[in-house]
C-alpha cells in the first residue's frame, strides 16, 4: 500500500511517498519516513483527523506530523475583533 508523511512549516516541507505491506501503522510509516524532525512535532492525524500510533493505515492515508501552535487560535480571534491585527 502508498501512504505519505508530511511535516509542513510555514516556509518548507517534508513529504515522504512510501510502500509500505498491508497492516502497517501510523508507527510504523514514521519509522520508515525517517523524517529529520527535530522533536517538532506533538501529535499525529491521518487526512486531518488525530491519528494514535497504533492506527492501522489504509492505501492513499496521508499522515500529517502536526507541530505545537505559536498561538492561541482563540486570542488571535478575539485581538483581530477588537481592532489590533
């Protein structure tokens, strides 16, 4: 089966196409991405949504490595409401 593993910042990106055997989990396609990431990543998703390791992947899943927000979504909201973004 395909699968992709992605890490995205706001300048550059990793991607990784891999071929992987039928059974094989969102664990096991980050070992084999052996993407350089830094410890830059808090958590998984496969097509957007949160992912655990142990998740069996399907054919075309697309895992995303998902980096910590700098900001709080809420306050950037409630600052560009009042005016002052």
């Amino acid at each position: 089966m395909r699968v992709e593993v992605v890490l995205a910042w706001p300048e550059r990106y990793l991607r990784r196409e891999l071929i992987l055997p039928e059974g094989c989990t969102v664990a096991d396609a980050l070992e084999a991405a052996a993407l350089d990431t830094d410890g830059g990543f808090v958590a998984t998703a496969v097509h957007g949504v949160l992912a655990r390791p142990q998740q069996a992947l399907h054919d075309g899943d697309r895992i995303e490595l998902l980096r910590p927000l700098l900001a709080d979504p809420k306050e950037n909201r409630r600052r560009r409401a009042r005016g002052g973004d």
